[in-house]
C-alpha cells in the first residue's frame, strides 16, 4: 500500500485533517506489516490521535419546539447532555444536582420522548 494511499484512507475513515493524517500514515507505515496489517495499525493509531487530541466540541441548537411538553427541569437536562454534548459531570455542577438525580432525569426524560414518538407513529399509522 502505498503513503498515499494510506493517507487517504485515514483522512477518509478517521480524521478529516490532512497534516494528522500524513503522519498518522507515516507512523504506521514506520511499523511496518502488509496491506491489511497497515490499514489495522493506521486505524489504532488514529484512534489514539483522536483521544491524545480531543476536538473541542460544539454545542448544537435545540430546536425551541424539541418536547415543548417536557418540565423545564427536563428539558434543560436534554439541553445540556445531548445538545450542548456536557458530560454527567459538567451537567450536574451546572443545575447544582447531584449526577444521580441527573442521570434519573435522563431516564424521565427519555421516557416522556419515547412514550411521545410512539405516540405520533400510532397515530399517523391509524392505530
């Protein structure tokens, strides 16, 4: 296989990062194996590329009518877990809740969703 190719193929499947990705390839290959092993090997080494260089991440808007029927204590647990991508951790300090009643609000919150989804899919099904 070749350093282009192999570049390719981490710049496709791993990261989207040309420079990471050419000495990601140049790492591999420096370990040598044949063309199967370096695909395996270029793919272990992205992945600890990518945990040796976490990307910052970015909060996505929640929609402002995403389960308007939720208690806004809910809501803001959605908010904060799934759109602005907080850990337990960073969610709980934030509303002052310890990580379990966070975790418990999830739940709640998951099931009110659910039960909402299921809903709507019987309805527009005619059951």
């Amino acid at each position: 296989m070749t350093r282009e190719r192999l570049v390719d193929f981490i710049y496709d499947k791993y990261i989207r990062d040309r420079h990471a990705a050419e000495a990601i390839a140049d790492e591999a290959l420096a370990k040598g194996g044949n063309p199967e092993q370096l695909r395996v090997i270029a793919g272990n080494c992205a992945i600890n590329y990518t945990r040796l260089n976490p990307q910052p991440r970015q909060p996505s808007p929640m929609p402002d009518d995403f389960a308007a029927y939720l208690p806004p204590e809910l809501r803001e647990v959605i908010r904060l877990t799934y759109f602005e991508h907080l850990t337990e951790r960073e969610a709980a300090e934030r509303l002052n809740i310890s990580r379990h009643e966070l975790r418990n609000r999830q739940s709640k919150a998951r099931a009110l969703v659910r039960r909402d989804m299921l809903a709507t899919v019987a309805d527009g099904a005619g059951i």
